[in-house]
C-alpha cells in the first residue's frame, strides 16, 4: 500500500479557534478512514505542528483527503510520497 508522509503547520485561523478546527479534522479523517485511508499523526516541535502518516490503497485518496483537509483553511500541507526498503529496492537500477 502506498505510504505519504504530510508535513502540516496550523494556520492562525486554526491557532484561533481550535475547538472547532479540531472538530472539522475529526470529520475529514473519518470520512477518508472509512474509505481505507489509514492515518497515524504525530505532533511535532520545530517548524511543522504535526506529521501524518498516511497509507492508502490509492494516490487519488490520498490527494482527494489533502484537498478536503486543506479546504478548511486550518492547515498547510507538504506532502512527500514514502518508500519503505523492499519498495525502494524494486525501484534501484539491477547492477
């Protein structure tokens, strides 16, 4: 299954009103687990707030989920697509 890491910082909105941006996150991520999107979030210190882990049985649920949680204007997002050892070696020329 293919797995994302998701840099996210809050915006000052969500700074703002955090009841209700977390409310808003907990509706979005509902809706995306129950579609088989498996989320792990970590919160983090330095530049970025939290981290996600993402793994999904596909790349359009993975964008279709960053669209929807950026939409709430509570968050930026960077995303970086994961490969674990096995995939990465699949992916290196043979020698």
């Amino acid at each position: 299954m293919p797995s994302y890491i998701v840099l996210v910082k809050l915006t000052p909105r969500a700074k703002q009103n955090m009841p209700e941006a977390l409310k808003a996150r907990d509706r979005t991520w509902s809706e995306f687990e129950h579609h088989g999107l498996k989320i792990t979030p970590y919160s983090t210190l330095g530049r970025f707030d939290s981290v996600l882990f993402l793994e999904s049985p596909t790349e359009e649920l993975v964008v279709r989920f960053l669209m929807a949680a950026g939409a709430s204007g509570n968050i930026e997002t960077e995303t970086l697509r994961a490969f674990s050892e096995a995939e990465s070696q699949k992916l290196r020329p043979s020698s």
